[in-house]
C-alpha cells in the first residue's frame, strides 16, 4: 500500500511539473505573439502615414497639373496674352495711356 501511494504520489508530481512546463511555454510563446503584434500595429502605422504623406504629395502634384493645364489653354487666348502684358509688364497698345497711381508719404 506504502508503495502505491508512493507511486501515485509520484505520478502526480510529474503530472504538476509537465503542466507547470507547458504552462511556461504557453506563457512565453503568448509574449512572442503579443511582442510581434505590437511591433507590426507601430510599423503599419509608420506605414500609413508614409501613404497619407504620399498620397497628399500626389494630389498637390495633379492639383498642380490641373492649374498648368488652365494656364497653357489660357496663353493660347490673345486677350488673355494681352492682359498679361499690360498688368505684369506694363505694356499698352498704340494709341492708350497707362494710368499711374502715385502714392502720397
């Protein structure tokens, strides 16, 4: 009888100490899972701010084609040339005077 509660006693004792090991792996391959997690949730928000910032790039990029686009269909107009002229360069057609605008001290 001695030897049977030995035995028994035994058996649980290895039955603790192999629950108590793959508790711990269990454990640690949880933290792995958990550590690899958060790392991958910071990269893919590094990730989409290079999207958002590219992407905003992109749409000043075709903002700006569009605005060059008006300008190249606006210098085929001759009118358009004409106010040009006279606004960034002063110039005026033959036969007008320029109105100059003095400004007082």
């Amino acid at each position: 009888m001695a030897t049977a509660n030995a035995n028994a006693s035994s058996a649980r004792t290895g039955t603790k100490r192999r629950l108590k090991i793959w508790l711990m792996f269990v454990l640690l391959f949880m933290g792995w899972a958990l550590y690899t997690f958060i790392t991958q949730l910071e990269h893919q928000g590094k990730a989409e701010q290079k999207l958002a910032a590219a992407q905003s790039k992109l749409n000043e990029a075709a903002q700006k084609t569009e605005d060059l686009k008006l300008e190249v269909k606006r210098l085929n107009d001759p009118e358009y040339i004409s106010l040009k002229a006279t606004q960034e360069l002063g110039m005026v057609k033959k036969g007008e005077r320029p109105i100059e605008v003095l400004q007082q001290p």
